[in-house]
C-alpha cells in the first residue's frame, strides 16, 4: 500500500480535511495581522464585491452556517466596518455595503490571503495551479446545480422506498 497522509483516498475526505487544514493553518495568520479571522474576511470581502448584497445572498455565497453568517455580520457591523441600510419596500430586508474602514481591512486582508495562497501552492507549478483551479471550478459548478441536485434526489438510497 502505497504511503500517504490520508487514510482514505474518499474525495469529499480529501477535501474536507485539506479546507479545515488550511483555514486552520491561515486562521491564527488572519487573526495576528488583521484581528479578523479568515470567515469574518471572507464575508467582508463578499459584501465588498457585492455593494448593496442582502443577508440571504451573503449567506448563499459565504458557504457558512446562517447563525454563523449572522453572528460574523452583526460583528462587522458593530466594529463599523460594514454599513446596513433598509429596503424601501421591505422592512425586514436590509442591504449591506463596507465602510471605508472595511474597504481599508479587506485590502490589507487580500495581501495576506493572496501570501497564504502562494504558500499552500508553492509546491505546484503555474501550469499545475491552473489545472488546479479549473478542475476545482468545475466540480464546484457541477455540486452546486440542479441536475447534480436531481442525481442525488434520485440515487436508489436516496429514496423511501423499503428495502426488500
């Protein structure tokens, strides 16, 4: 059996175990340089390049847990570097967008992710990278549609009906 660090070779596994790694690893980076963990950026970074973005949308493209997604808002918001306005034609829908302060952190943050980036690459070539990157981009586009959905709903184990 050939020697690796992953007792299973299961892609979902691998993927999880890299991604909490490496947001791991970062986190304490994140949190040392801009006193912001690496989900609290990401959010700010998604409302930046979302001026005007609601909660739900924020929620669907941060991939985090609502509570968290909330409990990470409200924290931007309160430190100001995020700034709510109201729907005028819903009162329960409130748009966001960075203050300057959140403009300033998410620049500062996008020199430290893109220094982590270049670490946890550094053993590909740019070739390799870029492979990399579309394959995961592809994967990405095929879990999150409906007919990836429709599989799933539709897979034998899936369904209610009783074993024999």
């Amino acid at each position: 059996m050939p020697n690796t660090v992953f007792p299973s070779k299961r892609l979902t596994y691998l993927l999880e175990i890299i991604a909490n790694e490496a947001i791991a690893g970062n986190d304490a980076i994140f949190l040392r340089e801009l006193g912001y963990s690496i989900r609290e950026v990401r959010v700010l970074r998604i409302v930046d390049d979302n001026p005007g973005i609601t909660f739900v949308d924020v929620w669907d493209k941060s991939g985090l847990e609502r509570s968290l997604t909330s409990r990470i808002l409200q924290k931007l918001l309160g430190d100001g570097l995020l700034v709510r306005t109201s729907s005028g034609t819903d009162a329960r829908k409130y748009h966001l967008s960075t203050s300057e302060a959140g403009k300033a952190l998410r620049e500062r943050g996008r020199a430290v992710s893109d220094a982590l980036e270049g670490l946890l690459l550094g053993t590909f070539p740019p070739e390799d990278r870029q492979r990399l990157f579309e394959q995961i981009e592809r994967l990405g586009q095929w879990v999150r549609s409906d007919d990836y959905k429709r599989a799933l709903e539709e897979y034998p184990a899936a369904k209610t009906d009783p074993k024999p």
